[in-house]
C-alpha cells in the first residue's frame, strides 16, 4: 500500500503506530508520543465527539500537504483546524466578531465550526486557498489533550480516505489509513457519528454551509436570524461551487455499492424499496436495505440493517456511516434507503445520505 507524496511525488509505506487509549481512564503521558508525531510535522488520527479526525499542524503548509496526500483528498476542500482554548480564536482569525464569542460560550467544546477572516500565518494550504479559516474545539477530552500537549493548532478533516464513509471507530482509519500516516489513536466510537456543524461569521448574515447536532433554531437563540447556504439545501450538486467548507461540492461519505434514497409516503417507500430489492437479486446482484427499528420487520429481501429508530433521531445519525461501511464490508452493489424528515437532525442525516448517494434521490 503506498500514494503519492505531495512534496517528494513518489510512492512510500510507512510504519503506523497504532496506541489504544480509555477515554475514561487516561494518562496525560499516554498521548506525548501523539503530541511529538504532530509537532515534528507528522499525521495522527484521533477520536472527537463526532468523527475521528486526521490531526496536523494547522500552520504548517507542508504537514496540511501530508493531509491531503494521506487522504486523496482534493486541494480546494478546506481542513478545520481544531483548538484547545476559546481564546485560540483570536491567534488564527483577523477578526473575531461578537456573535463568535457569543456562539463558543454556548457550545464550545462541541459539534460546531466557525468559519472567520483568517490570518496571515494559516496557510493557505490548510483553508483550501480561501481566506478564511474554519475553527472547532472539540468536546472529546483525549482531543483536547492532544491538541493542548502538541502546542500546534491541529488541522484535522475526517480520518478517512477521501469520499469513503467517515469513520467513527479506529478500525475505519485502520482499514483507510494504515500506512499512510504515522499513528492513530484508538479512543473508543465516536458517540455522535456525524460532523459538526458550520456556521459562516465571515461576511454578512451569518450562514450554515454544513447542518449538525447545533441546529439552526439552536444558533438563532443565541446570534438572531441565520441563513442556509444554498448549496445545502438542494437536492443536486453544482459542480462550479467553489466550497468554502468541507464537504460542499464533493461525493462524500460514499459507499462502494450504489446508494439511493427514497422519499414519500413511508408505506409506499418500503413497497418501492421491496420490489427494486426484489428485482435486483432476481438478476443476480447483492442488496442491501437501509431500515430503521420501526421498519425493519417490512422488508422482505437483501442483507436488511436497523440504522436506528425514528424516536430518536441521534441513534440514526450515529449508526450512519458504521452501516455504510458495514456494506462495503460485504461488498453489497445496491442499497436502498428511507429518507428521513426536516426536523432536529432529519436534515443533517439527509445532507450526509444526499452526498453518500450522488444525490440519487427518487420521490415515490
């Protein structure tokens, strides 16, 4: 296994150490060996609260290369750089509106992103070329330790290989990244499953160009009117978007097989569902089905997997991309899925699963 490096343009395996580590039980001395790999200009993944991350020094143009390398990830889709402090804000944006500070004292550490005027000293090559810089502090402790034991602002997209499933469990970087980065941290499953929230406070009306666990009606307690980026909201992808926040204009969270949604009344959406399932295995292909606790029991074909139940809408966006993986595992070439409704996480669950399926969406 090797890849391109992004300075030398050759192909190289490295050795990844792989450390495991009890959230709940910890040594601060656990984690120096992570913190030295990072600021000596090495990759380590790491587990957060939402997905686990592929951590570099955030100021460091030629560590945030190894990302991108690592990863095959395409230069203009901007990293978020994490921080251990609020006041960290203030080191890597020119400027840092009230609503800013207003938004980290009611949910830092957690799932979301701000995106501000960057300074000179973060590199473009950590914004993806834009001039400004998404910032998150994170919830999960082992995170902020690291962060705070390296010194370095840690530029950190999801720890995967570029448009597969984000993984929530180390033995997804494992099975993406393994030897091609220098460590990874196992921390345990990342309890929420799916990335932060981003909010834009660089210009104008503030605006989400990504929906998470802090919703909309969440942020507008707190700063007033907030808008949706109208790139998250439709139902196709406009390839001229220039992103200004990660996973905006690229195939995301993909899985190997083809992926479609179905939306509609839900009775006729499992009728749908059980004859596209029938009529795919009647000429031989593999399928699997996308369900939840309360549907589980009405399909009638394929590899049948319980993302979750309606009542609470977290267990669906935690078990989303641990079941997409679990396909690929498989190696299932058609998989169908319920759509899931516009309310407290049903639009961040549908922006992932819009994304995952090439927004192959059929209405019913």
């Amino acid at each position: 296994m090797g890849f391109a490096d992004g300075d030398k343009g050759h192909a190289y395996i490295m050795k990844t150490k792989i450390i495991k580590v009890d959230i709940d039980n910890f040594q601060t001395k656990e984690l120096e060996e992570a913190a030295r790999v990072l600021r000596n200009g090495g990759l380590v993944a790491f587990p957060t609260e939402t997905v686990y991350g592929l951590g570099a020094n955030g100021l460091d143009k030629e560590a945030s290369r190894k990302i991108y390398a690592a990863k095959g990830r395409p230069s203009d889709n901007p990293l978020i750089v994490h921080i251990a402090h609020k006041n960290d804000m203030e080191v890597l944006a020119k400027e840092v509106p009230e609503e800013a500070y207003k938004l980290a004292d009611s949910f830092w550490p957690g799932p979301l992103t701000i995106i501000l005027k960057k300074k000179d000293t973060v590199p473009y090559e950590t914004t993806g070329g834009l001039d400004t810089v998404a910032i998150r502090l994170p919830a999960n402790v082992i995170a902020r330790e690291l962060i705070n034991q390296s010194k370095v602002f840690v530029a950190a997209p999801s720890a995967n290989l570029s448009g597969k499933p984000s993984p929530t469990k180390a033995n997804h970087v494992i099975n993406d990244l393994n030897g091609r980065i220098d460590m990874i941290i196992d921390g345990g499953s990342a309890t929420l499953g799916l990335e932060s929230t981003i909010v834009d406070l660089s210009e104008g009306t503030p605006m989400i160009l990504r929906p998470g666990f802090i919703t909309k009606d969440m942020l507008e307690n707190v700063i007033g009117p907030v808008q949706y980026d109208p790139a998250i909201i439709g139902t196709t992808i406009d390839p001229n978007i220039r992103p200004k926040a990660p996973g905006m204009k690229y195939r995301h969270y993909a899985p190997e097989g083809s992926l479609t949604i179905y939306s509609g009344e839900l009775d006729k959406v499992i009728t749908t569902i059980n004859k596209m399932a029938r009529e795919k295995l009647d000429k031989g292909y593999s399928v699997g089905i996308i369900a939840t606790e309360e549907t589980k029991d009405l399909y009638q074909y394929g590899i049948i997997k319980s993302i979750g139940t309606r009542n609470d809408e977290a267990s669906i966006a935690a078990g989303l991309y641990e079941i997409l993986r679990e396909f690929d595992t498989l190696h299932t070439e058609y998989i169908y899925t319920e759509s899931y409704s516009d309310n407290r996480y049903g639009q961040a669950i549908m922006n992932r699963l819009l994304k995952a399926a090439g927004y192959q969406i059929v209405n019913v």
